[in-house]
C-alpha cells in the first residue's frame, strides 16, 4: 500500500495510545449488537418479512415489521423507515413539513443547521415550496463560544408560535462539539421547562448507535436520519427513518406519501432485506468507523494538527474533524483517502459546486453505496480554516489505511515532513 517504514512505526505507538478508547467503544458496540438483536426477536423478525412487495405494497408485512424494529431500537412510539426517502435532507425536511403549519416557528438552538437545510428552511417567498414559503417562519440561537447553547438567547428567541425546537447533535460541518445525549437530555428539560408543548426535533445524521443511548431515550419527540449512514449499516441501498411520537411520525408519513395514505402504503422495491441486515451490523459497523475516527485523530494530533472530537473525547457521531493549513493539504488529505478505497481508488475527486452546499466541496467516496458516508469517506469545503471532515470505514482496518494514505500523500506532495 506505499506506507513508509517510517509512518508503520507511528501507526503502532497510535494503536498503543488508543487501546483503552478503542474499549469503550467495543463496549458501545456489543451493547448496541445486542439490543438491535432483541428488537428483531421481539418482533420474530422472519425469512418471509424480506420478500418484496409490489405496486400499491399494501400488506407488506416485511415493511410494517421494519417500522417495529426500528422504534423498538429506538425506544419510540412509532417509526417510519422507507427506501423512499432519498437523503437525510428529504427525510429531515419530511419530518418538519410533517409537524410544521403556516403560522408556527422553528427554532434551531444549536447554531445554523447543516448547510443542505437552509434551502429547506427557504427564504421570504422563495416560490420553491420551503418552509417559509409556506407561511413557517425561523430563527437559529448561535452556540457560545464555548460550543454550548446560549440559553438566555433561547429564552429571548421562544415565543408563543414557537411550535418545534430543532436540535442537531452532529457537529455536520461546523468545528464544533457534537451534543451527547445526555446533552440533549438537558436541553429536552430546559425548553419543556419553558414552554411544554414545544415539539423537539433532533437531527439525528451520524449519531446511532455511537453512544448507549439515543435521543429518543431522554423525550426528545421526533428525529430522523440517513439509512446511507449509521442505520443502514453499509447495506441499505438508499432510503432514512423518522421515530419518535406516533401523532408526529404518522404526520410525517401523510406528507411522505398523502393524508389519509400515510405509512400503511408504499412498495419496498426489494430493498427490505438490506434495510434488517444493515440495522443488524449497524451498531458493529458505527464501531469499527467510531474506532476509524479515534485513530485518525490521534494521529495527526501526533504531527500537530488540530482535531476535533480529541482522540480521547468520548464519541456521539461518526465525524472527525482535522484542522489543516492550506488548501493544499485538504486536498491531498481527500484525495489520500480516496486511494485507500477498494471501490474507485483510481480515480482522483477534485473539488465542485455540489447542489445545496455553499462552498465548492471535495469528497472521497469510494463506496459500494454512491455517497454513503458509514462508508469511509472525508469531505471538505474549500474555505478557510481548511477543516477536513472525516468518517466511516465498514471496517476499522479499512479506516485505518484511508488515514494512513491520507497522510501518506501529504508526506510524498512535500506537504509536511515527520522527523522522529
Ligand atoms: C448528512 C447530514 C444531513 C443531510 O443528509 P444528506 O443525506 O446529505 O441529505 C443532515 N444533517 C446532518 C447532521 C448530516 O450529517
């Protein structure tokens, strides 16, 4: 694989450096394997349910049972878990329409939300059909400089058509800390405290199965994700899920499909094995990627770089962030990991205006899945402070080698230089 001598020597005193980490999260690991396990008995998950349904799909119990699973993982009233769905956007912009009528406001209490909803959100009048075009007006509560929720400014931004308060854990891509749920626990107590018939709607993109827990578990009422990330378990060929409280999950279903239709409609076009068999190795796959993350930080935390969550901080998502100094180096740090693929390593990703995003963006996506990010992958937008975001890897050797070409790449561009 072209790693020097030099950088093997390094990968060991990381591992080493890592070892008590990397326990902690075999232990998340195990205990989620084990409750996705139950789920699945509980509702004697069988052979038959993976059959694919047609046309209208109605009956299709494989479907129905999917739900089940998923909001008994979840610890949720209700779940909605569709091939439907085509990213996380749709899912989470599915999930607010849902919830959301002309009139009421969506706060968002963790800063700006990722970059793909502020078209969703829309501006005065936009005629796209956002949000605000509908009559649903917004505001944000930027963090603290020291990354956590301003509270008197929450306090000041509440009023009475304040209908759903939005919360994203993951820090997307933004150089700040992702929220626990524990965090979010509180935050859930805090604006009920306030106002309780607040609707609190969390963004859950990157966070299943990296912790013991899920919002869900501390009365967060709705969240959604990508089934290309965590849930999907690297297996799951398209698709997101929405869980939480049945009148707030059967609301999103009318806006997936319509009033009156609903979730109990909607053929699977023979997705819904894939969709079990990647919930079952989600909790272990998230592991081997959390672990991918950890080592990735403590390496070029060893050369000097910044990263962020620490390689010792306790993980609540898949992103490692890294700090460089240059365009240059993001570049090479991208297209390092892209060499490490067993799917397109080849070719070479460049930077460009993908849709919805503001800056020119530059991903390494050697995936089976096209853009699946449980998968390894690192993403950075083109600007200043030259932040490359990392994650996933269906295994950990598989993210460990992504980082270790990555560097590799910026070693041999004459981009940095390790003397010890
Ligand atoms: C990925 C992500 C989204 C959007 O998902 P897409 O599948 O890219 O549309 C939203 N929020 C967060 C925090 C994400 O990580």
């Amino acid at each position: 694989m072209n790693i020097s001598a030099q950088l093997m020597s390094l990968d060991q005193q990381i591992e080493q450096k890592i070892a008590e980490q990397v326990r902690r999260i075999e232990h998340i690991a195990e205990r989620n394997q084990w409750k996705v396990i139950e789920a699945f008995q509980e509702h004697h998950v069988s052979d038959y349910h993976f059959a694919a349904s047609t046309g209208y799909g109605y009956n299709d119990r494989g479907r129905e049972v999917l739900d089940e699973v998923y909001a008994s993982v979840f610890k949720a009233e209700a779940a909605l878990v569709r091939p439907h769905f085509v990213s996380g956007t749709h899912t989470i912009a599915t999930a607010l329409f849902g919830v959301l009528r002309p009139g009421d406001e969506l706060l968002y209490i963790t800063g700006k939300p990722y970059d793909t909803l502020h078209k969703v959100i829309g501006s005065e009048q936009d005629g796209t059909g956002s949000l605000r075009d509908w009559g649903v007006t917004y505001n944000d509560v930027a963090l603290t400089s020291e990354g956590e929720v301003d509270w008197d400014a929450v306090e000041k931004a509440m009023n009475s058509n304040t209908k759903v308060i939005g919360i994203q854990r993951s820090r997307g891509y933004d150089w700040r800390k992702s929220f626990t749920v524990e965090q979010i626990g509180d935050m859930v107590k805090r604006v009920k405290a306030i106002k309780p018939d607040v609707i609190v709607f969390v963004d859950n993109c990157y966070g299943e199965f990296t912790e013991l827990m899920e919002p869900t578990e501390v009365d967060v009422d709705l969240i959604a994700g990508s089934l290309i990330k965590n849930p999907g378990g690297g297996i799951a060929p398209t698709g997101g899920y929405i869980a939480g409280k049945k009148t707030y999950v059967d609301q999103a279903a009318y806006r997936l499909t319509a009033p009156g239709i609903g979730g109990e409609v909607g053929s699977m076009l023979g997705a819904t094995r894939a969709m079990y068999q990647g919930l079952f190795l989600a909790p272990t796959t998230v592991g081997q990627a959390v672990r991918g993350s950890v080592y990735a930080a403590a390496l070029f935390e060893a050369l000097g770089y910044e990263s962020s969550p620490h390689w010792t901080s306790p993980r609540t998502d898949l992103i490692q962030a890294i700090r460089f100094t240059s365009a240059e180096q993001l570049i090479a740090f991208v297209q390092g990991v892209q060499k490490a693929s067993a799917v397109d390593a080849h070719v070479v990703p460049e930077p460009w205006d993908m849709p919805g995003y503001e800056h020119p963006v530059i991903m390494a996506a050697g995936t089976f899945i096209q853009g699946g990010s449980l998968e390894l992958s690192a993403d950075a937008p083109i600007r200043e402070p030259y932040i490359a975001y990392m994650q996933g890897g269906l295994t950990y050797a598989h993210a460990k080698l992504g980082a270790l070409q990555a560097l590799q790449t910026m070693v041999d561009r004459g981009l940095l230089s390790i003397d010890f």
